[in-house]
C-alpha cells in the first residue's frame, strides 16, 4: 500500500483563513483513482493541508490505466461514466450523442475504440461511428484537468510525497 502526504498553498479565501487560525483536522482519502485524487484536489483547494491519499496498488488512476502495445496507446479500463448529475465527463459525452441507450433503459458511453491507418489514430465507438480527434482530445484534457496532469507516474513533485506505509 502507498502513502501520499499532500501539502497545499492555503489562498486568502474566509475557509482558508479560519483553517489556519484553528487546528487542521486530518483527512484521509482512500484510492487514488479520478474520484479520490478530485476529492484531494477540491480538499487542498478548500485551503485543507493535512490530507493523505492512501492507495492498495503501486500506481495512481484506479480503473484508468493506459498501456503501450508496439506504437500503440491501448486504454485498460474505465469503461463507463459514474453518475451524471454534476459530472463534467458525462454531460461532455451527452453533448457529443456518445450515450448508447442500454436494455435496462438506462444510457451508457459506447465504449471508444482506437486503431490506427499509416500512423494516424482514429476512434470509434463499439457501434463503428467515428468520433472526431478534437473531441476525444476535449475528454482527455478534462480528465486530465480534474485528476491533474503533473500526477501522472504516480508522483505530483511540488505537492505529492510518495512513502510507503508499514
């Protein structure tokens, strides 16, 4: 199991300010996955310091994992959205009439699908419509806004600490 200390910057907002008048309470987010590390990112944000994200595997990302095969990226995971009220990625896919209607009569993201013709990437969803490069682009600078992009590799140098824990 990997241990994160997180140490933030506080901002001169009124929850920042009272914060460091008063004992910081000690928080601790399990996982490292897009909903523990957006939580840690809103909690640092909020003017916490004391945060720690303990995480079971030897990477950050949880289901989201990208792997190289030959010269290609191919994407392990992550599949499907959680929850659409208030989430960015499921209105983005919504706004892009990427939801697939399910038996259940619940909608679903088709899942998206990269192969590549003299080097060029191309996507398309399971049902083989294409999906325009900018816009898989627009999903992919999202989740890298929320999950933070100077995370990737497991370490963020100016804010995340990695030690393990005995």
């Amino acid at each position: 199991m990997q241990s994160c200390e997180i140490s933030s910057d506080s901002t001169d907002d009124p929850l920042s300010r009272d914060l460091r008048t008063h004992r910081q309470p000690r928080i601790v987010v399990i996982g490292a996955g897009l909903a523990g590390l957006a939580a840690t990112k809103s909690l640092l944000e909020s003017g916490f310091t004391d945060v720690t994200v303990l995480e079971a595997s030897d990477r950050v990302g949880g289901r989201v994992q990208s792997i190289q095969h030959g010269q290609t990226t191919l994407e392990l995971g992550a599949t499907w959205i959680h929850g659409a009220n208030g989430n960015p990625v499921y209105h983005l896919a919504e706004d892009n009439g990427l939801l697939e209607h399910t038996t259940d009569g619940e909608r679903s993201v088709g899942r998206i699908s990269l192969y590549t013709k003299n080097g060029v990437a191309h996507y398309q969803t399971n049902s083989g419509t294409r999906i325009p490069k900018d816009l898989v682009e627009e999903f992919s600078d999202l989740y890298n806004e929320v999950r933070g992009e100077r995370c990737v590799g497991g370490v963020c140098p100016e804010v995340l600490h990695m030690q393990s824990s005995a």
